[in-house]
C-alpha cells in the first residue's frame, strides 16, 4: 500500500480539498507553490496507462474545479497540469499535479531542457509516431 492509497484510507493525514466516489485531490505536502495539488483515483491505479477509459474525463474535470478555485481563491492566473508516468514518478500510483502559476512565481517553462531539432528530425518523429497511431487504429 503505497502513501496515497493510505491517505484515500484516512490512516495518513492529507489537507483533502476534494473527493468523490472515484476521485480524490488533496495538498502537496512539498509543493512547488501554496495550493499545488495532486489529483488522484481512489481505486489503486500505477500509471496514466492503467487508468480505465471512464476516469480520465472524471481526473480532468476535478483538475478543471480545482484549476479553477486556484485562480478564484489564491489569485493564480494560470495552471500547470503535469503527470509523471514511471520516470520521476515519485509515488507510484496515477496523480496529476495541479500547480497555480502566476507571472513572475521563478517557474521557467518545463522542468527539463528544451531542444531545437531541425524539421527533418520533427518530420522523422512524426512519421514514426503517425505510423504506430495508424497501426494502432487496425
């Protein structure tokens, strides 16, 4: 039972600003900024990829609620949703990060460093990717 499934339990202690049947939300305890909050299935689910179709709309709209109490409650004027799938997932079981941003709060872009490949690379990686997708559809 990792951290989050005991605090959907209740035996960890959690500032939770959200739940339903299937969806929890809860503070950070070592957030990037006040009101950065982790969104999480009740049901034990490791990764994005295990998720069942019917709970990604619900995952989402309790980001969009709490996206949205940020700005209106701690006057963020914007959000920054992020999903950590296996590298870097700290816990593993499925979350979403809901951090308020506002201009000037030191966070640069993402986390990691960008590059500028050519459009020949841009182009190679799309076929690839366009390929699968369309093996996918089969």
């Amino acid at each position: 039972m990792d951290v989050f499934d005991q605090i959907i339990a209740g035996r960890l202690p959690a500032e939770v600003i959200l739940r339903t049947d299937r969806v929890v939300a809860f503070l950070d305890a070592r957030p990037l900024f006040p009101g950065h909050t982790l969104i999480c299935p009740v049901e034990h689910f490791e990764t994005l990829y295990d998720l069942p179709d019917d709970h990604y709309a619900e995952i989402l709209t309790a980001a969009r609620t709490v996206g949205l109490a940020q700005q209106a409650a701690l006057g963020a004027q914007g959000t920054f949703i992020a999903n950590n799938n296996v590298v870097s997932q700290s816990v593993p079981h499925f979350h979403l990060h809901v951090v308020p941003r506002s201009k000037g709060d030191g966070l640069r872009g993402f986390f990691w460093p960008r590059t500028r490949p050519s459009s020949e690379q841009l182009h190679a990686v799309a076929e690839l990717l366009r390929a699968e997708l369309a093996g996918a559809e089969k």
